[in-house]
C-alpha cells in the first residue's frame, strides 16, 4: 500500500521536494555539460532532434550548485524567478540566485538572447487523445513522462505505433482526502 501512500503527496510541491533532497545531499562541485541542450523536454524523440536540441557549446561548473543552475537557467532564457525550485533554493539560503553575484568567466550571458521553451513539444498523432488532470498534476514528470515516451514511440518507431484511437489517461490525480483507506 505504500504506493496510495506516495500518491497523497507525489503530485504536488515537487519543487520543495527537489530542494528538500539538496539540503541533505550537497555536490562538492557542479558541472553542466552545455555543449547542446534539449529544449521542450529532457528527451525528444530523435525524429525531432533536429528542431529540439540546440548547440550551446559552454561548460558550466561551480561549487554553489544553485549558481551553476541559475547560470544554466539564463543560457535558455530563464530567470530564478521562472525555475521554482532554483527561487526556493535561494530563498531557503542554499545557493546564490542573483546573477549579478555570481562570476562568470568565459562567454557572457548576454550572447544568449533566446528564450527556449522547456515544456514538452504539444504533437501527437492526431489519432491520439489525451485526457489529463488539471488539479495536482506535476507537469515536468506525471504529465511530461508519459507524453514524452508516446512522442518517443509514434514518431521513432511510427511503424510499430499503430494504434488507431488511442486514449492516454494522464494520472489525474485523486485528492488525498479522496483516497482509499489502507485495509486494517
């Protein structure tokens, strides 16, 4: 029953529980390997490799590792304010967030002048339906995982996806006052 157990609070304050886990495991040193990023998602399907991965060609490392994130974020147009749990890391004083503080050596941060998109790409075969919920649903892993591996299977391997009508229920989330009680 562990399972129901999790699913009380699994689709929400992911952020915090991101942050939660960094105050106990702190990296003696960061390292981002920016030479490309995936823009729309962590994985595109290779089909769209093409319009989703961008040269980046920048390494960026540190020992505060909400800098180095904070830096990352800025390379895809992002700001500490737009990556929850970067604001809360620093909020909670776990990292440097203000780029004005932090020292960059190498490239300058205002060569990249493009926001990327980070959620995933919305196409899907037109066959497909999707029905999701809106309360609770954690987009960057309940809704996103689960979307991205269809896009990975329809479109890298579209002569093996053939399934005509297809409905993806997409975790929607049961209120943890709604929940089952465990069995005594």
């Amino acid at each position: 029953m562990r399972g129901l157990e999790n699913l009380k609070t699994h689709n929400f304050n992911l952020h915090s529980k991101i942050v939660d886990v960094y105050e106990y495991i702190r990296p003696d040193i960061t390292i981002i390997d920016g030479i490309e990023g995936t823009i729309h998602g962590h994985y595109p399907p290779t089909a769209f490799a093409d319009r989703l991965v961008k040269k980046f060609n920048i390494l960026i490392g540190g020992r505060d590792t909400v800098a180095v994130d904070v830096v990352g974020a800025r390379v895809f147009g992002l700001t500490l304010n737009e990556v929850p749990h970067l604001k809360i890391a620093h909020e909670r004083g776990l990292g440097e967030g203000d780029l004005n503080k932090i020292n960059v050596i190498g490239k300058r941060l205002d060569e990249f002048k493009e926001k990327y998109e980070w959620n995933l790409l919305p196409e899907f075969p037109e066959d497909v339906k999707i029905v999701k919920g809106k309360e609770l649903l954690c987009i960057e892993g309940c809704q996103n995982n689960p979307l991205a591996t269809l896009q990975g299977f329809a479109y890298d391997y579209p002569e093996k996806f053939k399934l005509a009508g297809m409905t993806v229920f997409d975790l929607i989330p049961i209120p943890p006052d709604k929940l089952m009680k465990k069995p005594s």
